[in-house]
C-alpha cells in the first residue's frame, strides 16, 4: 500500500470513529475500550485485507491520533528519551541519554502540528492564534509543553516537550548518578529540615525542577506547603499541599492571574513553606520580602549559569518589580532573605550535577559575600567525551551551622573535608 492510499484510509476510519465518538459519548474511562472495538468495527466493514503489519501501524496511529498525541505518542512512551522537539513537520528530535537524535517521526503537515498543540492546551483552558502565538502547558502525567506558532515561528509551528521519569527520582538514586555526594545529601536534608531558604540555579534543562522535586521530599509532612508556578509540573509527596498555576489572559487581554499575583495571594493563606517553580520577574521582590517576614523554608530556581550570576539576575528581577529601590537596599533584602544556592548543571557529556553548594554570608560594604560549601572541581574528559571530576567539600562550615545544630543536625567535621589529622586535633580540644 503507497503512503497516500494508508493516509486516505487512516483519514477515512478516523471520520468514522469520530461520528461514533460524538454519537455515542462513552464515559471517559471507558473511551480507550469503545475506540479499539469500534475500530474493529469500522475496519471489517470496508471488507479489506491488509498484510498485518500494515494493519498493526494503521490501528496504532489511529488509536494515537484519537486518544494520545498523534506521531509523538511512541516517544512519550519511551522511557529513554526525555525531550521531544518538533521543528517542522519532518523535522523531530529527541534527547536520549543527553545526546540530541534526530528521530523517524514524522507529521503529516503543519496543520497535523498544530492538531496536536490544540489537543495539548485545551483541556487546560488555554489558547494559541496568531495573536497569542506561544503558550506553556503541560501533559497530564506533568511532562512541560512550549508551543509557538507563526507569525512567530517562521518555518511552521514547533513543540517542545521536556518528560518527566515516570518513577519519581529519589535522593539516593542521584548519589547512584554521581548527581551529588552523600555528604552533600546530608547537608541539603539538614538545609530543608532546618527552614533555609533554598534557590536552586542552573541552565535550560539542567535539572533544576528534578532536584527541586527531591529537595521537597525532606519537608515535613506536618507543614503546610503552597506551590506556585507557570505550568504545574511538580510533584510533592505530602498530604497538605495547596497547588497554583498561573492563567494567561483571555482573549480581551484581560483576567491574567501572574505569579506575582499568586505569591501576594499565597501569604494569606497560611503557608509553612512557599514553593515557587522558578522566578522570572517581579515577583523576585514579592518572593524576597516573604522570606524576609517569617515565611522561612522557601525554595525556588531560577535560571543563571553560576551562583554570582544567580545574586545579579535576583537584583534584575526585583528592578523589574516597578519598586523605585537603591540597589544597595536590594541587595541587603537578597543577602538576608537566600541562605543557599544551588548550582545544578549539565555537563559536555549530558550528566546532570550539583555543581557547587554556596552559603550567602551577608554583606560587606555594598557587595553580598558567598563561600562555597562544595564545588565540583573539573580534571579532564574521557576519549568517550565523558567528563572527570569529583564533588568535594570546600573545608569551610556554614555560619549557619549553629542553626542546623537547634534542629538536631549535627554534621561532623568529616561532612565538611576536614582531613583525619583536624577531626584527631579537634576531638583532643574536646
């Protein structure tokens, strides 16, 4: 069968199955059985004989198209790739392992593109055209969409997706990773545990929302947490967990709900612990001064390639939030309101670290002082391309350490890189 008389026989039982869908409205749990028996249906009343193989594909991508996502349903299903980018309709790629592939899938058209986009957003209430041409929304297992269409796209509409594991990641499983050392494992729980506040930094798909997720495990279960983000993606473990999203505007341009306004909205709603997804804009202010008024224990990313960068792209966001402020003024509310940030990173050779852990001291003169806790430090690079390096504790303490300390945590010096010599001599003074 040539490819033109498969997709005229595929457009054919999908009218046919549609009608029957709108007919008979099955309930939805029941949707996948009543699709493949009426497509069984439909395909032996056409009295045709195709080869099973070709029968096997036919059923497959129908079923996708009616109930899944089209040609990207395969890939959502493997659990080896972790990103689908559509460029064009025979233009999908997919990371796997860290490494960008071009994949054999392929779209009818444009307009099958945009089928699958206007399938994604929907049932989320959201809207793309030309005059809204990008949108974020998200699958139901909380994989993250980027939709953009023309006029913006140039060559065609384009879907980005960045997966979610199935099996929720565990601390353990990223010291098994070389993700993080067990040390550094011990140190973040005593961070959670102990009500810092936590920014976790790093680059596009570097892993910031992952550890964000395994970070949100060591909050109590007793507490009362509000997150807040863009497209709800998270994943907390916890029975009392308050989630909001933010809501693009209508097609008037009005009743837009930001994430400036759900932080604002988020301090009268009692919370023990505000998580923000990531900071973009203005509400960095917001976010600071809830920090700075009680609200300890708050966890946030942001995007920026280093900790110091993190601190300059934080005093930008706050600029943005329309404050007529002295930068000095903004940088007193950083230095006092962020205890840790969290360097996340994506090596040349696709493995995801923690880079560097650094403590926000305070100020000194007009400047925020940051020591690293632990760093990654870099020796060299396989001929496989895979990088070389250890996680290692700088040798310094926290000057936080005292309140870890109230919370029960007492990390020896050992956690810290003290060399067996200093833990002897330390123990003696004792």
């Amino acid at each position: 069968m040539n490819p033109n008389d498969f997709q005229k026989l595929k457009q054919h039982l999908l009218t046919m199955i549609a009608r029957e869908l709108e007919n008979k409205r099955p309930p939805y749990r029941e949707r996948d059985e009543f699709v493949k028996s009426t497509l069984v249906l439909a395909y032996q009343s056409l009295n045709i004989n195709l080869p099973q193989t070709i029968k096997d594909q036919l059923f497959k991508e129908i079923h996708d198209d009616i109930l899944g996502f089209g040609p990207l349903q395969s890939l959502l299903e493997d659990d080896t790739v972790s990103e689908v980018m559509v460029n064009g309709p025979n233009s999908v790629y997919v990371e796997q392992k860290g490494r960008l592939i071009k994949s054999g899938v392929k779209f009818e058209n444009d307009d099958a593109v945009l089928r699958v986009i206007e399938k994604i957003i929907l049932p989320l209430g959201r809207r793309i055209d030309a005059d809204s041409p990008t949108v974020d929304a998200r699958l139901p297992d909380g994989s993250r969409v980027n939709a953009v269409i023309p006029p913006v796209a140039i060559d065609g509409p384009t879907i980005t997706i960045r997966k979610f594991a199935k099996g929720r990641l565990s601390v353990q499983q990223l010291i098994e990773y070389g993700s993080v050392t067990e040390n550094m494992a011990k140190f973040l729980e005593a961070c959670v545990i102990s009500r810092l506040n936590i920014m976790i930094s790093g680059g596009t798909g570097s892993g910031k929302t992952t550890l964000l997720n395994v970070l949100s495990r060591f909050i109590p279960s007793s507490e009362r947490i509000v997150t807040i983000e863009d497209a709800a993606e998270l994943q907390l473990q916890q029975d009392h967990v308050v989630r909001m999203e933010t809501k693009p505007p209508n097609i008037e341009g009005k009743f837009q709900v930001s994430i400036r306004d759900l932080v604002r909205n988020s301090l009268r709603m009692r919370p023990d612990r505000i998580v923000v997804g990531e900071v973009r804009g203005g509400e960095a202010l917001d976010m600071l001064q809830a920090m700075n008024t009680g609200h300890d224990g708050s966890l946030t990313t942001l995007h920026a390639n280093s900790p110091r960068d993190a601190l300059s792209r934080l005093e930008t966001m706050c600029l943005m939030a329309g404050m007529d402020m002295p930068l000095s003024v903004i940088r007193e509310q950083i230095a006092s309101a962020i205890d840790v940030i969290v360097q996340q990173s994506r090596l040349s050779d696709g493995s995801r670290k923690i880079t560097s852990i650094t403590e926000v001291a305070g100020m000194e003169g007009h400047t925020i002082v940051m020591t690293d806790i632990f760093k990654f430090e870099k020796t060299g690079i396989t001929p496989e391309g895979q990088v070389i390096g250890e996680l290692k504790p700088t040798g310094i303490r926290p000057f936080f350490t005292p309140r870890l300390e109230q919370n029960g945590f007492i990390l020896g010096p050992e956690v810290f890189g003290a060399s067996a010599s200093q833990i002897l001599s330390s123990n003696r003074r004792r």
